[in-house]
C-alpha cells in the first residue's frame, strides 16, 4: 500500500518469532543528528574486513553481503554492518554480534531510504493495535540497491515485549 501518498510503499506488517543472525559491525555511540554522516564510513571499515574474508559472505556475486542497522536504544547507541555467515575474530573496529531474536513486529519497506521513517511508524502503529509493547531495539535489513532508488527494499523489524 502506499503510505500516506508519499509514493513509497509497505508489504503487510506481520508478528514473528525470529532468530538471532550472525553480524559483523562497528558499534557506535552517537547522536541522531550525527548518524547520517557516520554510518557510510563504520560501514566502510566493515566492507574493508569481510571483503578479506569471503568465507563470511552469505550470498553471491554482488549480493554476497546484506547491509544492516541495530538500532540498540534511542540514545542511538548503533551498529551498522552486514550479516555474515559464521563466527569469525574481531580486528580493529570490526566486532562480532548478533541481530536480537525473539518476537518482532516487522514489515518490508520499498521505496527511497529516507522514507523509512513511515515504515518504522506503521510497525509502531499495527504493534501498539496489536496490544504489544516495542522492547525498544529495532533494525533494517538493506536488499542491494538497485539502479531506481524508488525499487529498493528494505526489511524493517522491531523486538516485542
């Protein structure tokens, strides 16, 4: 449908039980007026590590790595990074960690990046009607970009109480 006629659109939100998937990252403490200048260069230094390492890919060709963002908190306290395939050690900045599992309120979000907001809010929204309380983490899985910004998709998922 799309929401609120700002020409992007959401897939059905729906409750699941998911489980934890395996992440590399860099963790950051930051404000939310930060955060737009510094995701590109933590996911940067997260690329420069597994590209080391395609035993971590979890995909092939160019889609061997999903782009994703672990919002822990509102403070934001992030990680942004990709899904990886096993364990591995962590260098430098780049760590282990893990997507939470559990019950999530989740939706897949199509359309331009900046619009993600609106899709955040409908999962809110169908959890709350639901009678479900957000645990408060919440994160984005990116599908690869393709050339149209508007046919991008991005999967949207907030951990329940």
């Amino acid at each position: 449908m799309d929401l609120y006629g700002l020409g992007m659109t959401t897939g059905a939100v729906r409750l699941l039980t998911v489980g934890a998937r395996l992440t590399a990252v860099v963790a950051q403490t930051t404000t939310w007026s930060e955060f737009p200048k510094l995701w590109g260069p933590l996911l940067g230094q997260v690329y420069e590590f597994v590209r080391a390492r395609p035993e971590l890919a979890t995909g092939d060709g160019q889609e061997r790595w999903q782009n994703v963002m672990l919002y822990k908190d509102k403070r934001p306290d992030v990680e942004v990074g990709v899904l990886v395939s096993g364990p591995f050690q962590p260098e430098g900045s780049v760590i282990p960690s893990a997507l939470p599992a559990g019950d999530v309120a989740t939706a897949t979000h199509r359309g331009e990046y900046s619009k993600l907001g609106v899709t955040h809010e409908a999962v809110r929204a169908y959890a709350a009607a639901q009678g479900r309380e957000l645990a408060g983490p919440r994160w984005e899985i990116y599908g690869h970009a393709p050339p149209d910004p508007s046919e991008a998709e991005t999967e949207v998922f907030w951990l329940l109480r």
